[in-house]
C-alpha cells in the first residue's frame, strides 16, 4: 500500500515545531477546513506571538502550541503525546528547527540532525496503525547545505547531509509503506529567518558566507511555503528531496 496523498483538505491535525513553517498555512481557505495544529519552539516569546496571531486569525480552538527542546528527549515525548491526545491522531509533522554554530558544533549536531531523529521517530510511533494512528507524512527540513559542500560551516553541512540521508533512508523502510507514512525533505538556500543573524565566531569564514549569499541571493519566507505546499501535495512521492532556491524548486531524489 502506498503512503498516501497530504492535501489542504486533509490537514487536519499537525504537529509542527518551529513557526516558520506553519505560514505555509497562510493560504485562503475557509476556517472550518482550517487543520489544528500543534506549534512547538523553543522560543517562548516567539512561540506565544506567533499563536496569538494564528488564533485570533483562525480560531483558539484551531492553534495549540508546547515550548520544546528538540534536544531533550522527555520534551519531545511529551509534545507528541500532548498533540496526540488533543487531536487523536496526526496527519502531519515537521522538523524544521536548526542553527548555525561552528564554535559549538556539538550543539548544532544535536539540535540540526538528533532533533530531527527524535521528531521524526516520535511521528512515526503516533502515526502507525498499530498505536491508533493511519499514517501521514513527516516532512524534514534540511538545507541546500545538505546536498552541497559549505566550507564555511562543515558541522551545519554534515547535519543536514545527515537530515537528507535519515529522510531517504526511512522513506523506503517497508513498515513505512505499510503503515502509510511518507517521507519528504525540503532543502532551501537562504531565507530570511532567524538563522541568517549568525554572530562572530559561528562560521569559519564569514566573508566567503557573505559572498556566497550575494552570489546566490536570499529567498523570501513564501517562496520556501509554497515550495513546501508542492511537495506535501503531491502523491505518491515518499522519499522525495526537493531543493528551493531563487531560481525555483526542484526534485533532487526519489526513492
């Protein structure tokens, strides 16, 4: 059986940190096929802005959101039980938190590459039919640095090459097509977020970072969202690795 299709339609109940991702959900549909998500961040103050503005726009009822360390374990667990229980299942989970951090590279590892393993593991345990669940799909957002050498920060690349094998390799594990759970992952160059505020000392190099963002250019949020509504609309595309850049989106891999 084929992981299924994840439309507009059928968004109903996600678990989603990092609030970037969730203005992909700033489309024009009507409130009462609004999905209710669950955010997470680890940004209390972020967090509680962003939810305050989707609740107001879509509804309380549709908006719940948990602050979360993707690197502790307890959080994490306790998150995906909490949105379980508020939702009865899931449909959708993504896993988009990241940083740059050459100094701390430890760090970057863990919240890049092990947050990603935690959530994704966490959604596939809610999502098979075993637990009470009926698939969805886990989306992972790595980084156009994990399918290209960045020499200016190795331990953010190695973390997202790592995001990109992790999603490929799950994708085509035979429980995930029985159990309906799909596997994508979106690599996007720069975008304006959080992550381009970077301090001294985080890049090795940040004159060559520099030059490469103006060579390449930086996206808007938007571009990125829509490229992230592509991917999860199309069927039967699990393993799929979609690059978004200025230029456009384009499909990398497939399994």
């Amino acid at each position: 059986m084929k992981p299924r299709s994840t439309g507009r339609n059928t968004l109903r109940r996600l678990a989603v940190p990092l609030s970037e991702v969730f203005k992909v959900l700033h489309l024009k549909p009507s409130v009462d096929i609004m999905p209710q998500v669950c955010l997470s961040d680890v940004n209390p103050h972020i967090l509680e802005s962003t939810c305050t503005e989707l609740r107001e726009k879509y509804g309380q009822d549709k908006v719940h959101y948990q602050v979360c360390d993707v690197r502790d374990d307890a959080q994490v667990e306790d998150l995906f039980s909490k949105a379980k229980s508020s939702f009865s299942k899931l449909d959708l989970v993504v896993n988009n938190a990241g940083v740059v951090d050459e100094q701390d590279w430890l760090k970057c590892i863990d919240i890049n590459l092990n947050g990603v393993i935690r959530g994704s593991l966490q959604g596939i345990k809610h999502m098979k039919k075993e637990n009470g669940g009926s698939g969805g799909t886990i989306v992972n957002v790595a980084s156009l640095a994990g399918v290209v050498p960045v020499s200016y920060s190795p331990a953010y690349a190695a973390s997202k090459h790592g995001v990109v094998g992790y999603t490929r390799s799950w994708a085509g594990h035979p429980d995930m097509k029985t159990n309906d759970i799909r596997f994508l992952c979106l690599c996007p160059a720069f975008a304006k977020t959080e992550i381009l505020k970077t301090k001294e000392g985080q890049l090795l190099g940040q004159k060559m970072a520099e030059e490469f963002m103006k060579k390449t250019g930086v996206m808007s949020v938007d571009q990125v969202t829509q490229a992230f509504t592509d991917l999860i609309e199309t069927p039967d595309n699990s393993g799929s690795v979609m690059s978004v850049t200025l230029q456009g989106s384009k499909l990398l891999f497939q399994v």
